[in-house]
C-alpha cells in the first residue's frame, strides 16, 4: 500500500506482486475539507485507512517521506495525516516504510529529476493501466508503492517478516 500524505488530499495506491509483474487494486484520495477542525480532518483519514486496510489486507505500507520547504504549517499538517497513516497500519500488525520524493521517481522514471505528467505517465505503464492513473495524489501513491514493491522495498519487507517469524536471514518467506 502507498501512501501520499496529505491533509486535504490523501493519495493512496494498492498493487500486488505477481511474480516480477505489479498489478494496481485500488487507488484514490481521501478528502477532507479546510473548513473541519484538523482533529476531525485527521480522524476521517484514519477511518478511511482502516477500513481500506482492512479491506485489501497489505503487507506493507511505504509511504512518501515529508518534504519540508518554505510552507512550515503544510509540511506540519503533511506530518500529521502521515502519522495518523503510519497509526492506521501500526493497528494492524503492518509494518511502515518511507522513500524520499526522489528515491520514488527514481524507482519509477529511472530519474529522480522526473516531472509530476511523466510520473503519472510510467506509473499507468509500469502497472499496464489503459491510461495514466487520476488524480495526482493517487498516482503518487501507486508510485510510491511501486517503489517499495521493486527492489529494495520488497527485499526490506522481506526481511522484517522473517525477523517477526523468528526465521534465520536467507530463510524463504512468501514474497
């Protein structure tokens, strides 16, 4: 499960591995409106998480590092709907990963300079979508979790279960 964290506009994105080959689940926003108290804006994300955990049942959550620029009360609210998501999984045994805004792009474009259009457009070609995926933030989302499915994601992931099962480094575990 990948996850764009915002306040206003959650992004999120459910692939599954078949072998080397990710296929998209689900993906979309969680909403909330400016005019909601953030404790309310908070608690509606969280439930909206719950239940799609619950619902897709992941193995993972990897969400998209909180980039700090100029705007400090947005990166806050960002840090906050990411820790509210980061809750949302802690409840259901899901381990959490983070990757930087360029760590993702680089997993998905094979550049971490990658533009916001040429995002959308690899993630609806890596995951064989008939379009690039809409709006935005569910795009990121799935890219996120592309990059956390790929490679060193998967491998870390891996790693966590087979420590969490008491089972020696190298042990096979179902990916």
């Amino acid at each position: 499960m990948g996850i764009d964290p915002g306040a206003a506009n959650l992004g999120f994105g459910i692939v599954r591995l078949e072998g080397n080959h990710m296929v998209a689940l689900d993906g979309g926003v969680v909403e909330t409106t400016p005019d909601l108290p953030m404790e309310r804006r908070l608690a509606r994300i969280h439930s909206a998480l719950r239940e799609l955990i619950a619902w897709h049942e992941p193995k993972a959550m990897a969400l998209e590092e909180v980039y700090f620029g100029k705007n400090v009360r947005s990166a806050m609210a960002v840090g906050q709907a990411s820790g509210v998501a980061m809750l949302a999984a802690a409840e259901h045994g899901i381990g959490c990963f983070s990757y930087t805004p360029q760590a993702i792009k680089m997993a998905v474009c094979g550049s971490g300079a990658a533009g916001k259009r040429q995002v959308q457009r690899m993630v609806g070609t890596l995951l064989g979508l008939p379009e690039p995926p809409a709006p935005d933030h569910a795009a990121d989302a799935l890219a996120v979790a592309i990059c956390h499915g790929g490679g060193n994601g998967r491998r870390e992931a891996i790693a966590v279960a087979q420590e969490a099962a008491g089972r020696q480094p190298g042990a096979q575990v179902a990916g």
